[in-house]
C-alpha cells in the first residue's frame, strides 16, 4: 500500500515540476528594474492568436452598437499619444516595436482602459471624461496598459490557470479525490497564487508605465495624479488591499510617486532635446 502511494506522488511530483520548470523572463528591465521570473507555458504565438480574435469580437459588437470610435478627435488624440510611446516599448523588449498595435475608443461610462496579449488596445471614454485626463494623465494609463502586454502578464495567467488545472486533474485521478474537494483545492490555490501575483502585475505595469511614459516625453507624475483622481472617486470604498487584486490606493500613490521620481531625468531629457 505504502509502495503504491509512493508511485502516485512521485509520478505527481514528476508531472508539476516538469510544468513549473517552464520559466523564463520576458523583458528587459529597464530603468526601474523589472526582474522575475515568469511561468510561461501557453504558447505565445496561441495566446495573441487568441487575443486578436477576441479583439476583433469587441470591436465588432461596439460598431454594431454604435459605440466604436464615435468621437474622432477624441480617437485621433489616443491614436497620437500611443503612438509617440509605442517606440520606447524596445526598451522592455526588442521585438514590441514592430508588434501589431491596434488602438481604439469604445463609447462607455466604465472607468476602464486595456491592452491584449500582442498590443490590441482599447480606451473607454468614461475613464477621460469622468477624470478630465490630461494627456500625461492618458499616457500613463496607456504605458501601464502597454506594460501588460510587454509583461505577458495575460499569458503568464493563462499559464497559471493551464497548471493548476493540469495539476488538480492529475490529483484527481491519482487520489481519487472528490469533487468538493477540488473545489476547495482550487479556491486555495486562487488565493495563495492568483491574487498575490495579479497585485504583482499591477505593481510591475504601474513602474514600466512611468518610464515608457516618461521616455515619450510625458511627465511620469501624471501617473500619480491618475490615482489621485481615482482615490477621490471612490471615496474610501475600495477594498483591503489584501482582499483586492490591485494595489491600494495610497500604497499605488506612493510607489508610483518614488518610480516617477526614478524616471524623472527620462522625461527631463526629452525636453531637452526639443
């Protein structure tokens, strides 16, 4: 019996370790020094398959709704501000540059902005209008957006989600495990691992957003700036920062204000050269 339970872990142990061992590091660090070691084992190359239909979905019932680029000056101004940061993406990775990017607006009051897997953006217009944002103010969204993307932080999820479901299954059928209990093993495992990485994914775009902001001749503060706004908007409601998957405002605040000090001389360099 005990010989029997030794082959099934050792086989299990065998299976995880093989999954966890797929790592690597994505971008470069830059000048605020991103470094950590990623679990990537989606395919790239899937992954932005994947994104770019997806992408192309949301812009296709947003023009049946009327709500796709509704406001042209509006899109020219996102377009433009995009487009002057999207060169300073080789300083994360050398490849990003020539990426196929894709920038637009989506008529919505949500206060929401993102960038898919291999640069598909989108940009609500509730999240300018409801904050007045400036166009620092867009450009540090739009960096911090941008960050994910170069970060693959969708894919290092995908990736998390691929393992750990992976390696319930192969609990499951080396334990003879119920399905309640994978159901807790599985809400273990989001807490432990999901959340704590996710407010790592935010933290990671937060200080890559500054400095491709910065680096395009946006100044890096505005970032703080956004939150600032942000933190104003929801009037003390958001939650622990323990219970939530992004940063709390004022830990955000604060961490964002010492990397805008830390990209400063970037932004301060570009004026210099105009």
């Amino acid at each position: 019996m005990l010989k029997k339970i030794f082959n099934k872990y050792t086989l299990l142990s065998i299976v995880l370790v093989a999954m966890v061992g797929c790592t690597t590091t994505s971008t470069k660090k830059g000048t605020v020094g991103i470094k950590r070691e990623q679990l990537l084992i989606v395919s790239a190359k899937e992954m932005n398959k994947g994104a770019s239909l997806a992408y192309q979905e949301v812009l296709k019932e947003a023009k049946k709704n009327k709500k796709l680029n509704t406001n042209n000056k509006l899109v020219k101004r996102v377009r433009y501000i995009a487009n002057r940061i999207i060169p300073h993406t080789v300083v994360f990775r050398s490849d990003a540059p020539r990426w196929d990017w894709e920038v637009n607006v989506l008529e919505s009051d949500q206060l929401n902005a993102w960038c898919m897997p291999g640069g598909k953006i989108a940009f609500y217009t509730g999240i300018i209008n409801k904050l007045k944002l400036t166009d620092a103010e867009i450009a540090a969204i739009m960096g911090h957006e941008m960050a994910h993307a170069l970060r693959e932080h969708g894919r290092e999820r995908a990736s998390e989600q691929t393992l750990t479901q992976a390696g319930l299954s192969t609990i499951a059928v080396l334990t003879g495990a119920k399905a309640q209990t994978m159901d807790l093993a599985s809400l273990a495992v989001n807490v432990t691992l999901r959340l704590p990485n996710s407010r790592t994914h935010e933290v990671e775009a937060d200080r890559m957003g500054v400095e491709l902001a910065a680096r395009a001749g946006f100044d890096p503060y505005a970032a703080v700036s956004v939150w600032q706004k942000m933190e104003k908007r929801s009037k003390g409601k958001n939650p622990p920062e323990i219970l939530s998957t992004h940063p709390s405002h004022k830990n955000r605040i604060k961490d964002l204000k010492k990397y805008s000090k830390r990209v400063e001389h970037l932004y301060i360099a570009t004026k210099t050269k105009s």
